[in-house]
C-alpha cells in the first residue's frame, strides 16, 4: 500500500504502480469489452459490404456469361432475352423452394 511520503524513498514509484494497477483494472472492465465489440461489429460490417459485393459480381458474370454462350447458338437479341429468362426461372425455383422450407412441417 502507499506509505508516507516523508518516510519512503520509494513512494513515488509505489504510488504510480498504484494508479497504474488501478487504471489497467478499470480499462480491463470497461474500455476493453468495448472496444472488441466494436471492433467485431465493424469487421462484421466489412464482411458483410464483401459478400454482397462478391455475390453481386457472381450474378453478374453468371448472367454475362449465359449471354455469351447463348450467343454461340442465336442472336445477340434472342440469347439476351433467353438468358434473363433461364435465370429468372432457376431464380424463381430457388425461391420456391426456400419458401417450402421456411415453416417445418406439422403432423396431422
């Protein structure tokens, strides 16, 4: 513990030890937690700003890419509707499909 000052050569040190002990204990309690929390939530924003990109790009190419293998086939103008038509219908499906599974389903 602190001890007088008149008395103990050492009490500065002892008294900055003191405070210091104190001010880790509190920034253990509080400042810490805090700041991992916000850094998990601004990583987890990040991630998430990454994955929509990172699947928005995949539709596009997908879409991009069914146009031009289409193209090998019909007309620019046919392989662009036919293209749009073929993925709003895998879309569609998948679709129904998550909407089939999103109640479990009751025993009568």
């Amino acid at each position: 513990m602190i001890s007088n000052p008149f008395t103990d050569p050492r009490w500065a040190k002892k008294t900055v030890d003191a405070i210091d002990r104190w001010v880790d204990f509190v920034s253990d309690k509080t400042t810490r937690p805090v700041a991992n929390l916000v850094r998990g939530v601004v990583f987890g924003l990040i991630a998430g700003v990454a994955a929509i990109t990172i699947i928005v790009l995949i539709f596009i190419g997908l879409t991009r890419g069914l146009n031009d293998l289409l193209d090998v086939w019909l007309s620019r103008e046919n392989a662009v509707w036919v293209s749009y038509f073929v993925l709003s219908i895998l879309f569609a499906s998948f679709g129904a499909l998550l909407m089939r599974k999103r109640h479990p389903k009751t025993k009568n």
